[in-house]
C-alpha cells in the first residue's frame, strides 16, 4: 500500500528467497511451522495507520467503561464460567482485527483506504511469532528502516521485557505455564517455543495438570512444581473435540491459581461486544434476538454464531428464511452484522490481494488501559480471510505489517 516500498518488493521478490525463508524457519524450528506464511509483509501508509489508531481508540473507550463488565455478564456461557475472576480486573491482551477497505465516508479521496472491524478478543494471539516472523523478513528483504512492526517499544528486547512483566510477574519462570490441550498438535505452537525461548515460561498440557486441594502442580524433570500462574491460551472450543477427554484440573474448578488473561474475558470480549460499538470503522452489529424487523437489504449483511472460533459458522449469503428458520430460545446465540467488503490492495506478481490487520495489544493490571505494541496480518484471495478459502494459493497466509508512523 505504501506504492514505492511495495514496487521495490516485488521488482526483488524471487521464489528462491521465499524458499530461504522459509527454509530459515524450519532449520531454526524444525517441524513447527503449521500455517502458511505469506510471500509478503504488508506495508501500511501514514493515512492508514492514523485512522487505525483512531479505530482503536473508539473501541478501547467503550471496553474501558465502568458498565462493560456489566453489560457482558450473559456473554460467558454458566457451564464455561470460570471462577476467581477479580472484581476490578480487565483484560490483559486484546487483539482487534480489522479489514482493509475503502474509506466511503463523506470527504474522503476516492480510491482512499480506512480499516473496518471484523472481530475483537480479549485473548492472547501470537505475540512470541510475530517479532520473529518480522525479524525474518528484515533478514531476506530490504525493508526501509523508517518502517517499524512495533509500537510505544524502543525495540525488540523492550518488546520481550513488556511481555515478559506481564506473564511472570514476580514468579520464577518455571511457576509459570502456557496452558493448551496437546499443544505439540496445535497449529500455534511455533508461537508456544517462541515465548519459551523468550520468556522461560513453557506449555503445558491440560492433561498433564495434577491437582491436590485448590493447588495445581505439573512434572518437569522428575520435579512436581507448583503453578502459581497460568498464561491461557485454551479456548474452551477446542476442548469440545475431546468429548472423553479425563483431566485432573477443569477450567471451571476453584483453584488457587492467577489467571494472565482470565478466561472469562474471552467471552467478554468477543462478538458479543460488537452491538455495543458505535464508529464509522465499526459496521452495524445486531443480537439477533433484539430485532422485531431484519433490515431491508438482508444481502447486505452476514450471520456469525456468538459462541464460535476461526471463522465456524458464519454465514455470508443470508434470506429471511434462514433467519426465520433459528428458534426463538437460540436467537440470543446469533449476531446479524453489516457485511465489510475488502479492497484488494496488496499487489502481487499476478493480481491483487485482500488484506486483515489485526492490532495487537498488552494492558497491565495496574494500567488505565490497553497498550498497542505488534500487529499480524492475514492475506487472502477467498471470500472470507481464511485456510479453508484460500487453498493451493499463493501470497495467502499468516504475515506482518510494516506501519509508516
């Protein structure tokens, strides 16, 4: 997007240096990349990245009210409810993702671009990944330095030091544990190697977790440690693919144990929070079941389950029917939003390539509110940002923005 950056990249772009890349990840961490990674970063322009802040900003407002927490109650499912959740806590991560699009308010420049929300989540994405993956493409491309992966951190080692005061504390690393189910097989465990290279803290699975009393403790050479801090990263959907699954230790359980990033702010912050937004980068978001009348121009809009992960069951083409066909005590379950429509903006060697940015915040405890430090991007060629939309293409995937500031 920023033309003379991207033009350069592509006149040197060869797939011999994308191969080197990711040759480069494997031999650093061999068998751990599961996703693909794009052929590109995506370079953000100045105009771009303001209204991005801007987008943000609204957002953070309303998550920072005195009522949200109170007007997200219903959002945590009874059965997914965890306990111990602080009085005056919030969030300690927040992702916002948003779509590139054109800018169609009035007064903008045709062919000017603005960020549209698509989902946000007070849960933690890849914050070990995203510096490496940034780091690599420094190291195989010629990236102009006055172009920066990183906000309100001086650099990479600040970056790690942030990060790290936020999930160990003032626990020894090894009190510490990155909680997943089987995160050997999860996509993101490129990202699980990372932070413990970074930080010391290591995954854990959820079946390896022993319980005595309202204590946690895990085995790590021939030691019983005790976990006095847990850095979620288990979304109680997966755990739905293990129906016969026998653990010691269940989310839900009372247990003497400080949560970074309670799980309960997963539910918090999520779709459930979109009808709550008022922007001109926030699209029209309904509960389904506060609707007497649909809109008009039903084609205009998509239906999202409140309670899915990546994408499932979301659905784009819409008819009063399909909307008429959800009973009514499972309406409440259901958000109608305004469909965003991407501008292919990333040019590729044979087209162009729609573009998501998702912002990538930390909020200490004792902070008044959330501290934008990295960002992941995602690029796609499919009707939605995806793997399932995008097979067998190329310069699709995982990768990383470069801001001009």
């Amino acid at each position: 997007m920023i033309q003379p950056v991207r033009q350069a990249y592509n006149e040197a772009f060869s797939q011999e240096q994308y191969r080197a890349l990711l040759d480069t990840i494997e031999h650093d961490w061999p068998g751990l990349l599961d996703f693909r990674v794009a052929e590109t970063p995506v370079f953000v322009p100045k105009n771009l990245t303001h209204k991005l802040f801007a987008a943000c900003d609204d957002i953070i407002d309303v998550i920072t009210r005195d009522d949200f927490r109170a007007l997200t109650e219903q959002a945590i499912p009874a059965n997914q409810r965890v306990p111990n959740q602080p009085p005056n806590d919030h969030t300690q991560f927040l992702a916002i993702d948003f779509a590139v699009c054109l800018d169609e308010r009035d007064g903008t420049l045709p062919g000017e671009l603005a960020p549209q929300l698509i989902e946000l989540q007070g849960f933690p994405s890849l914050y070990g990944f995203q510096p490496y993956i940034a780091g690599k493409f420094r190291e195989h491309y010629s990236i102009p330095d006055r172009l920066s992966y990183l906000f309100n951190v001086a650099d990479n080692a600040e970056y790690v030091e942030r990060l790290r005061r936020l999930i160990v504390g003032e626990c020894n690393p090894e009190e510490v544990i990155l909680l997943e189910i089987y995160p050997e097989r999860q996509k993101t465990r490129i990202d699980f190697a990372l932070t413990e290279q970074n930080i010391g803290v290591a995954p854990v699975c959820l079946t390896k977790i022993k319980k005595v009393g309202r204590q946690l403790f895990y085995e790590k050479d021939g030691r019983l440690i005790q976990i006095k801090r847990i850095y979620n990263r288990l979304i109680f959907d997966d755990l739905q693919n293990f129906p016969d699954l026998k653990t010691e230790f269940h989310l839900t359980d009372d247990v003497d144990v400080e949560w970074v990033g309670h799980p309960n702010w997963f539910f918090r912050i999520s779709k459930y929070a979109l009808p709550l937004l008022k922007s001109p980068f926030v699209p029209a978001s309904y509960f389904l079941s506060d609707l007497d009348e649909y809109p008009k121009d039903l084609d205009n809009y998509v239906l999202k389950p409140l309670f899915s992960f990546a994408g499932s069951g979301v659905k784009l083409h819409i008819t009063q029917d399909d909307l008429d066909a959800i009973p009514t005590d499972q309406r409440n379950g259901y958000l109608l939003q305004r469909k965003v429509i991407y501008e292919p903006v990333i040019q590729s060697p044979d087209g162009l390539v729609k573009c998501e940015i998702r912002m990538l915040f930390i909020w200490p405890m004792e902070d008044e509110k959330p501290t934008l430090i990295t960002n992941l991007s995602r690029l796609s060629r499919g009707e939605m940002i995806g793997v399932n939309f995008n097979k067998n293409k190329d310069w699709v995937g995982g990768s990383v923005c470069f801001f001009e500031h």
